[in-house]
C-alpha cells in the first residue's frame, strides 16, 4: 500500500527526504559524471529536461506502491544539500518483495553514506513496511557496490547471472539478496 504519509529517514549524517524541485541541478551533475553513469540505464550528460520529468514524476510518487520505484533523495543532515539517491520497487505481483538501486554523486563517495542510506532503506522496508525480501542487482565490475552490499548483509543466491550487451560493452549483473531473517539477526 503507498505510504503517502511519508516525509523522510534520518540516520546519523543524512536524510533520506522526498525530491524537490530545487534538487534540479545538484540531481543533474551527479547523474552527468560519466563514471557514476556507466553502469546504469542513462547517458552522461544526463539532458534537463529528462531530469525535470523525473523529479516531477518522484514529487508525485509514494514510496511502497506496488509496481512502482520510488526514488529518496540523500541529503546531508547539516545542510540539507543533495548528494545521491536510493531507489526502491515494489513488486507488482508480490508486495513484500522489493528491488534496489542507488547512487552517490562521486563527490560523496568513500565516507560511507551509502552504505549508511542504503540501511536506513532496509530498516525502513522491513520494519516498518514489512516487506520479506529486497534484491539489488549489480554488474559484476562494480567492486565498490559488490563491497558494499557485502559489508550489509546482501547475500549471493545461486541464480544465473544476467548477461547482456550495454552501452558498448559486454555486462554481467549477477543477483543479490536480503531476507527479513537476515535483516534481524543482522539488527539484533
Ligand atoms: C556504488 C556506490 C554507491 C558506492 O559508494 P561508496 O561511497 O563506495 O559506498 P559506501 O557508503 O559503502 O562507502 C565505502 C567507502 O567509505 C569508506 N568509509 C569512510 N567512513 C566510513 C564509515 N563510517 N562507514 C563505512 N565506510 C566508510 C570505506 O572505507 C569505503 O572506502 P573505500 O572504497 O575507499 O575503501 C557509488 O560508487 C556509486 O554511486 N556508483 C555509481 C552508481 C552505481 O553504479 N550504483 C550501483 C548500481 S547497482
């Protein structure tokens, strides 16, 4: 069910808040650095008026709508200043299981915000959206997000790969997963 109430999540240096029409151009900058672009599914420079629909299409969504990602906007506590986002999705056919992506303006990078973004993401899915499973898929070249989603919890299950041609290149994504039993023995 949408969480229509939600305004935002706070961990020790961040807030993981709702879009704002005023987070255009830090949201641009970050998504037009060509190494922060490589693996994902835009092209650097990332066009402004693909950024605005996006933001309009974010400050209209809810978080936990079935079918649907929801993207939270990483800001830092003390300024507010954007510096990446987290996306989730919720299974259209089952709701208690979710996906996740996530990005951090390289400027951010190296300080463990993501990792501290991406928890206070799964908290918030398992605690208190009850959700059973959150998987994220990563391309096997991106040590920094295998490391980091190892140094969460995330654990590899058997599945094949996905293979695929992409942006020039040959890429293979492999499967990562969190249950709500790992979660809490890994919370308690
Ligand atoms: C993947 C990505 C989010 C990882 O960012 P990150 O900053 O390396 O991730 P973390 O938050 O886990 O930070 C870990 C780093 O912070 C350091 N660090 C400093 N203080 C820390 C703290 N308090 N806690 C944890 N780590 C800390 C760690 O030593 C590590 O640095 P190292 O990589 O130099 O060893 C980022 O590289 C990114 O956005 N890439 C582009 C987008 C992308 O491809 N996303 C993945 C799609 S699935």
């Amino acid at each position: 069910m949408p969480d229509i109430a939600f305004s935002a999540l706070e961990t020790a240096r961040l807030r993981l808040r709702r879009f704002r029409e005023d987070d255009l151009d830090i949201f641009r900058t970050y998504r037009s650095q060509p190494d922060t672009a490589r693996f994902q599914s835009w092209e650097a420079p990332f066009p402004e008026a693909e950024a605005r629909a996006f933001l309009d299409e974010m400050i209209a969504a809810h978080p936990d709508t079935p079918g649907q990602w929801f993207q939270f906007a990483i800001a830092l506590r003390d300024d507010d200043m954007l510096v990446g986002d987290i996306a989730l999705r919720i299974d259209g056919d089952d709701p208690g299981v979710a996906e996740l992506g996530y990005t951090l303006d390289a400027r951010a990078t190296g300080k463990g915000l993501a990792s501290e973004a991406i928890a206070a993401v799964l908290a918030y899915a398992f605690e208190t959206r009850g959700k059973r499973l959150v998987e994220a898929w990563t391309d096997t070249r991106l040590s920094r997000s295998l490391t980091l989603l190892a140094r969460l919890g995330f654990t590899r299950p058997s599945g094949p790969p996905r293979h695929g041609f992409y942006k020039g290149e040959w890429c293979e994504d492999i499967n990562h997963a969190m249950t709500a039993q790992d979660w809490a023995a890994r919370a308690g």
